[in-house]
C-alpha cells in the first residue's frame, strides 16, 4: 500500500493506524482533523483502551474508528501512514507550528451519565495524580511514591489516583499515610481512558500532577492545567529548557536539574500549587 504523502485523496480512502504507545496516541490525534480535509475516507486504527474517549472527535471528522485488537488483516485502503507521521505528510516541521488549539477531545456523554454524582472527598480542591507509566528497562520517568510526601501535606486539596493500577506496596503506603483521608483511589474503576477522562474534566481549574504518561497527554489534549515532572533528560518532545510546550498550553513543565533529582522538581511543584 503506498505510503501517504499529504496529497489530497477526496476519493479515495487513507487508512491512519496507531502505532505507538497511549501518550503518542493522545498528543498526535489532533492531526485527523487536518488530514480528513484531504482525505475521502479516514479509517483510524487505535488502541482498544483509547475507542470510547476517541469516538466523539472521530464521528466530528467523519472518520471510520476502529480497535486495532480488531484488525488481523489490513484495512481496504487506497494509502497507509502511521499515525506519527501525519505532521510530515501534513508540512507541520517544528513545534511552533503545531495546531496547540486545546481542548481538542472530550468527554463521552454516556461516561458523563456514568460518573454522575460527587467525587467525594474532604476537600474543595481536587486534584489528579500520576507519579509512574508503565515500567519499562531504564525507565527514568517514574517518581518514588515517597517522595510525594511535600505534595500530600499540603493543606485543603484531596489527591485523586489516576493511575489504573497499583502495586501491593504502593496500596500498603496510601493506605496508611498519615494524610490517607485526603487520598482517593480510584483503581478497578477506570477500565478506559474515557473513565479516565472524566473524572479530568471535573478536577475544574485545579488539574493534574504528573510525571511523563499518557495521563499528561490526556490532560493536555482536554485542555486543563497540568504540571508535569519531568526527569533531567526528558522526552524529545518536551523541548529543552523550558516551562512550557506548544503541544499543551495549559501545561506547566518542571525539569530536574540533575538525574534523579526528583525532590528538588516535586518540592518546586508543591510550592507552585501552595501558592495557586
């Protein structure tokens, strides 16, 4: 099948598949949009974890979504591209040109209904956490869940987990923290980055706290606050040496200064938000 360029199709149909990871999936989606002007038909293959939440911004372009759990054969397409390759298909060749416009995805309605009611807790500030991803051989994006300590003691905010599943260990510490009323866990409750989403989108302006994961992206593309600890040497796309990014204009960045120098990022961090 050949690979697409970026010249129009208006009759044809160009088959998008993703073929990285959650985060990839949720900071590069912005781009259908801009490709479905050119194209007859998009048929958009993504991670089943990620159909619920992308559903909405998928029937708003007329593209054809589908699981790519479901796809054993290739789709009957006239042109291929990976999904991370629609900015070099679209002429998009440096951040400062990336379409920043936020918040680019939304909410579900049926997972709106489905979160009816209170978020509970014991606070009017609310916010969303994440301190790990999934643990891969020299993951450095990861912060220790006990150095977390400067931002669980900061008074009137409830910490929300969003992380999907945690360890015995890390279930052992929450649960005995000296602030553990002030720490909800929501694991075994969100089955999807819909799930997810909203509970997101009712943190209102207060946001989430979070290391390098697909949760970051998920803020980022809804358009709410975000402050991201970043490890020393951080991903290409965070940039270098800076406090904020052009793919999320809502996002605070924060950078160890050195490896490992995870204290000095979340001390920074919770003076941000003490003084917010």
């Amino acid at each position: 099948m050949p690979s697409w360029k970026g010249k129009p199709l208006p009759r044809r149909t160009l088959w998008i598949r993703a073929e990285q990871g959650f985060g990839d999936t949720l900071q590069f989606v912005r781009f259908i949009p801009f490709a479905a002007k050119l194209i007859g038909q998009i048929v958009l293959e993504v991670q089943p974890e990620l159909v619920a939440l992308l559903e909405p911004v998928a029937h708003t372009a007329g593209v054809l979504l589908m699981s790519r759990a479901n796809a054993t054969t290739p789709v009957d397409a006239d042109a291929f591209s990976p999904l991370l390759s629609l900015p070099l298909a679209l002429g998009v060749s440096n951040a400062e040109e990336v379409p920043a416009r936020t918040p680019y995805l939304v909410v579900p309605t049926a997972y709106r209904k489905k979160w009816r009611g209170s978020l509970g807790g014991q606070s009017k500030r609310k916010l969303g956490i994440a301190w790990s991803g999934r643990i891969q051989p020299g993951e450095t994006r990861s912060a220790p869940l006990g150095q977390l300590e400067p931002l669980f003691k900061l008074g009137g905010i409830d910490w929300i987990v969003l992380q999907p599943a945690l360890t015995e260990a890390e279930c052992s510490f929450l649960d005995t923290h000296p602030h553990a009323r002030f720490i909800q866990r929501l694991e075994g409750k969100l089955e999807n980055f819909a799930d997810t989403a909203v509970i997101v989108d009712r943190l209102d302006g207060v946001g989430v706290v979070s290391v390098d994961t697909a949760l970051a992206h998920l803020t980022g593309a809804l358009g709410k606050p975000l402050w991201l600890m970043l490890p020393f040497a951080a991903d290409w796309r965070w940039g270098i040496d800076t406090a904020s990014t052009p793919w999320y204009p809502k996002a605070l960045l924060f950078r160890q200064p050195k490896p490992g120098a995870w204290d000095d990022v979340i001390g920074r961090v919770a003076s941000a938000i003490g003084a917010s």
